[in-house]
C-alpha cells in the first residue's frame, strides 16, 4: 500500500530542489540574454573539421529561428552519418531559444513502438536522447559551455557512439 505521509513528506523535500532550479535556469537565461552572439564565422569555426575519422561537409549558418545555428554532416560511409547543430543561446533570441527548445525538453519520458524520449545525465548536465526503434537512429541534445544547444543526430549509429562524441566535443 502507498504511504500517503510519506509521499508528502519526499514531496515537501523535493519541493525547495525544484524551485531552486527553476531559478537558477530562469538565472542562465538572464545571463545568456547579456551576452553577445558569435559571428557567423566563430560559430562556425565550432564545428570540428574532422568527426569519427570523417570530414566535415556541407558546413553551414543560419539565423532563421532568432538566434544563429551551425550545422555540418559528417558521412562516415555509405549507411552511416551524423549531423552537428551547435545553437548558440547568447543574446535575446538565443536564450528565447534555450528556454523553449532545452527548458521545454526537461523531464520528458515517453516511449512507444517505433520510438523513446528520455532525460539523461552528460557532462555534469541534462541531455535529451531520442531514438527511433526501426532503424538505427538516435539525437542527443545538451547545453554546452553555458552557452550553446547541442545536438549531435546519428543515422544509423547507436546511442552510446554519441554519448562518446559528446564527451569528447570541445566547444571552446
């Protein structure tokens, strides 16, 4: 049977846990409206020229959703590749961004035939793995550098192979 008591009393203790964080996220989002935005170029100059042995191709910007995003592909062969988007958050639109696309994902579980959303823990952060059944492909997203909205898109790669990307990325 469910102790209603003691649900109350881990309710009453996880309570003060959550608001500090949503202050402390509703904080980084202040913060990352101060700063200023990269250029095209330094963002760009993010993307790693070599991923898993692989060049990159097709780099690219774009500031359509308010904030800069660059992205570039990575064909490691004929049946596998990975795509990098590195959303920098810095300025109005970026920490607009940060709040709907990273802030919105938080405690996401859900899963069905073809597919499972979930929160983990990377970097010492919360990240957001999506897998899709069916086939070999997965996304991870996560906020790097206090300042930029990762995500690294396998096709035809497991998880784990962009968990150990992730860990690696330096994005400095």
């Amino acid at each position: 049977a469910l102790d209603m008591q003691q649900v109350k009393e881990d309710l009453a203790k996880l309570t003060p846990l959550l608001q500090d964080a949503a202050l402390d996220m509703q904080q980084v989002k202040e913060d990352l409206a101060k700063l200023t935005p990269l250029s095209p170029d330094e963002l760009k100059a993010l993307l790693p020229e070599e991923l898993m042995g692989t060049s990159r191709s097709g780099a690219d910007v774009n500031a359509n959703i308010g904030a800069s995003v660059a992205s570039a592909d990575y064909k490691i062969n004929d049946s596998t590749s990975l795509q990098l988007s590195i959303v920098d958050c810095a300025g109005p639109g970026g920490a607009g961004i940060y709040a709907i696309q990273y802030l919105g994902m938080f405690n996401v579980q859900e899963e069905d035939e073809e597919e499972y959303t979930k929160t983990i823990d990377i970097n010492g952060g919360k990240a957001f793995e999506n897998c899709r059944k069916t086939r070999k492909s997965c996304t991870l997203t996560f906020f790097s550098e206090n300042r930029f909205l990762v995500s690294l898109e396998g096709d035809n790669m497991e998880i784990d192979v962009l968990k150990d990307l992730a860990k690696g990325l330096k994005l400095k």
